[in-house]
C-alpha cells in the first residue's frame, strides 16, 4: 500500500526525491501510512479544501478492502 500511496504522492509535487512515505502497525487490523513531503508540496499534496488528501484517502480505502485491514493516511 505504501508503494501505491508513493506512487500517487510523487506525481503531484515538483521534488518527488524529497517525498517519503512510511508505514507502522498500531494494531492487527490498523495501518498507518505517514506521507512527508518538502514544505513548499504540502498543498499540492493536501489541495483546495483538503480535496486532493481526501481522494488518496478513498483510493487507498478501496484497495485495501480485499486486505482485511484499515488504512490511515497522515500526511506533514
């Protein structure tokens, strides 16, 4: 999952070296996928209203219903 939210995050800012994206079990069930970027893509990232964040979050959503697992994006 973390290679699909890699993949999306880098395509929408202008430094994708600086993009870094990791994961961390909190439980057996919850995953939380933490995206940081350089300061200067953060709204290229997050978008008018949060509308961009929200999207990644729904894609990462519904390709991970087979898995049996929650997903969280936090993006910084």
């Amino acid at each position: 999952m973390d290679q699909l939210v890699s993949y999306i995050v880098k395509s929408l800012v202008d430094n994708p070296d600086k993009v870094e994206v990791t994961t961390e079990q909190e439980s057996e069930k919850v995953v939380i996928v933490k995206v940081v970027v350089d300061p200067a893509d953060l709204g290229k990232v997050i978008g008018k209203g949060g509308r961009i964040a929200s999207s990644i979050r729904t894609i990462i959503k519904s390709a991970s219903a087979k898995s049996g697992r929650r997903f969280i994006v936090k993006i910084s």
